[in-house]
C-alpha cells in the first residue's frame, strides 16, 4: 500500500467521525432519545448500531485470512465508497446488530463509539501494509479486503450520519 493510500483510509475513518459528531452537535439526552414515528431510530439507537457494526466490521478484519498476493480492485472500492452512504435504498439491519438499549446515554454511546472508531484507525495505521492482503467474507458483499472493511466501517457510519441528520429534521418538524 503506497504511503498516500495510507493516509487516505485512515482520513476517510476520522472525517466519518467527524461528520457524525457534527450531526450529533448541540443534541440534548431527551434528543437523542426521542423518535420521530414508532417505526425509525432514534439518534441514540443510531449511535449504537453504528457502534455494533463497526465492531462486527473490525472482527472480521482481525480474523481476517492473509494471502500471498495483494487483492486491489480500485473501482470496486470507489463503488463503495460513494454507494455505502446511499439512503435512497432503505435496508433492515440483521436481528444481531440493531439497537437493544446497550447505551443508557448518548454522551455512554459516544464513548464507545469513539473507542471502536480509535481501534480501527489504529488497526489501519498498524496493518496499512497488510490491507491488500487481509480477506474474510462479507454476508452480502462477498470476499473483503482490509481495505474494503475499512472503507464499510466509514461509509456505514456516514450512512446513519445522514439518518440522524433526518431524524433531527424530523423531530423539529413535529
């Protein structure tokens, strides 16, 4: 991995967080507990599956086999990178990775948000050599590179990024 590319994935990782936390600026608890219809998310429910996700994502980059060769598909990753945000598709996260009330608070959530985010940052920094080579299966995406998992950490939390920011709209149109 060229030293640009490098940089690259760990500052896509940091300004998916960024832009979270600017999302989740000036929210108050009752906020970010509050619903706009019974069937979406609240804020908080939000931050936790993010949270749960990437902490699926990072388990399988720690499991993650490692080849003799490189696998790089450079469009297959641009692919990624711009459609893993998209929410004119609506999708039903798996039963194991929706929200359950694990966090009691949004400043609990945030904590651990930003420890597992910190984790992945540290892990891409660490093993940025590596990435090509790391692969593990995705249930829907197939076989994953280290690079490509990193990419899914910080696209899906742009994803719910952009679904709290809708929720946020919600909650004030109502």
């Amino acid at each position: 991995m060229a030293p640009e590319e490098r940089t690259e994935i760990v500052q896509e990782l940091e300004r998916s967080r960024q832009e979270l936390l600017a999302a989740l600026s000036g929210m108050d608890e009752a906020q970010a507990k509050a619903r706009p219809d019974a069937e979406r998310w609240s804020v908080l429910e939000c931050v936790e599956h993010i949270t749960i996700v990437e902490e699926y994502f990072f388990a399988q980059l720690e499991k993650a086999e490692k080849l003799d060769a490189p696998r790089i598909n450079k469009e297959h990753e641009a692919r990624l990178m711009a459609g893993f945000p998209d929410r004119s598709t609506r999708r039903q996260a798996p039963e194991m990775v929706r929200p359950s009330g694990r966090f009691a608070t949004l400043a609990e959530a945030l904590v651990h948000f930003n420890t597992r985010r910190e984790r992945s940052i540290q892990f891409a920094q660490d093993r940025a050599g590596d990435l090509y080579y790391l692969t593990s299966e995705h249930p829907r995406f197939g076989t994953v590179n280290g690079v490509e998992w990193l990419i899914f950490i910080a696209g899906h939390g742009r994803r719910h990024t952009a679904q709290i920011q809708e929720i946020r709209a919600g909650l004030q149109a109502i």
